[in-house]
C-alpha cells in the first residue's frame, strides 16, 4: 500500500453555516410544545448525507461562538449590517450542538473566533499530520485554503472545489484569493474593499501587479486613471479589507 493510500481524510464541516441555511431554506416545522426545529432537520440531514455517503476517517464540526470576534475589534462596522441571529434559530442551536455531541462527532469553537477561523487552523494542522482535508462549505471565502491536499464539498451543490477550480473561478491561485476579496470587498460582511472596484477588475489588477501590496506600492502605473484615483484614495481600506 502506498503512503498516498494509508493517508486519512479529515472531513471539517462549517456547521453555523448550515445552521443559518437550513433554518431559512425550510418551512417553520415546530414540535407538540412550539419547539422550531427546521435548523435541527435541516443541519441533520446535511450531516447524515456526509456521514452516509462519504464515511469521513475524521470528522469535526466547527461554530461560531457567541459575542463579537477579533474581526469586530479591529473594524466596528465587521456584519454590522445583518440583523441578530431570529429567536427561532437561536433556540435551536443548543440542541443542534448536542445532536453532534450525541454522534460522538467533536464540537469545535472557541471565544473571538469564527468557525472559518477554526477550519483555517485545522485544515492546515492537519496538512502537516499527514491528512488529507475536505472543507464542507458554499462559502467563497473558504477557496483561500485550498492545496493539493486540501478540498472543498459543497452538499447542496454536490460539487467539488480544487485549485484547479479556484483559478477558473477567480483567475487566480488560492493563496492570492484574499487579495481578489480584499479589492472588491463582500457586502454579505460588510467588508468595503475599494468601492467603484468589482472582480472583473479585481482580477485584471492582481493578474497584473500580483498583490495589493504590490499594486499600491506601484499605483502610479495603473490605469485607466478613474480605477488609479480609486485606489489612491483607499489604499487604506484595501490593506483593511485584506486583512
């Protein structure tokens, strides 16, 4: 047996994003005494399906925790704009969290740091373990942490995400995704980026500079002159929204 096939997979699940979908995807199903419980059913479902049709050698499921991030510390205004969490969901999440519990599947979060986070630190740790990591998200963001050794699934699209699909998706390897997000910015968390900056120019800038650091440094040399003043004057919120 080669050392390829002795490998194990580490399959980490971003479970408040599942939470979040499946309580807005699905109609307000309540048990006998009001109970909601759509964001319970949905987020199972999604968990048996991986379960079931994946066998994980390894299995985690991470959260986000309760109160603001590092994020927040550093920029107020980080998802200021999305309303709190509806009671109906937040009702639910204890139980969601010890339904995972009860499978005997590890519940990871942790204080001033999102689930994101959390799959960052163990998709890497795990790299230098010898595993090989499949990242359970439809989240854009995630595409950063791809390696040959490291995979996104996404349940609800049933499709597979590699570096290969990083650069179709956004013209440029994983390492250099959060340069393509620091430009145009993700209104879904209210992170600005340099407003007037989509991702088709996004892309045609670091294609060309390489990095923000890189493009403000030679800001000079940009052009058409509208996008150079854009940068010039938030070159700030750049390196912010980078970060």
């Amino acid at each position: 047996m080669t050392s390829e096939e002795q490998r194990r997979t580490l399959y980490l699940i971003d479970g408040s994003a599942y939470v979040y979908r499946a309580f807005f995807a699905l109609p307000p199903l309540n048990t006998s005494k009001g109970l909601q419980t759509n964001a319970v059913y949905g987020f199972t479902t999604t968990l048996m399906k991986i379960v079931r049709e994946h066998r994980p050698d390894c299995l985690a499921v991470a959260f986000d925790e309760k109160g603001p991030t590092l994020r927040h510390e550093e920029f107020k205004e980080y998802k200021a704009q999305r309303p709190p969490m509806p009671e109906g969901m937040q009702a639910q999440v204890p139980y969601i969290h010890r339904l995972v519990e009860a499978f005997s599947i590890p519940v990871v979060r942790q204080a001033g740091y999102e689930a994101d986070d959390l799959i960052g630190t163990l998709s890497r740790q795990a790299e230098a373990g010898d595993y090989d990591v499949v990242i359970v998200t439809g989240d854009k963001d995630m595409f950063q942490l791809l390696t040959p050794r490291t995979r996104i699934f996404d349940p609800v699209k049933n499709k597979w995400f590699g570096e290969a699909e990083c650069l179709e998706r956004f013209g440029v390897e994983p390492s250099r995704v959060v340069d393509i997000m620091g430009l145009m910015g993700d209104s879904t968390d209210n992170i600005p980026g340099v407003k007037g900056i989509g991702e088709k120019t996004a892309i045609k800038l670091l294609s060309q500079f390489g990095t923000i650091d890189e493009l403000l440094r030679r800001v000079d040399e940009v052009t058409p002159p509208r996008v150079k003043t854009l940068l010039t004057e938030q070159s700030e919120n750049a390196r912010l929204s980078r970060r």
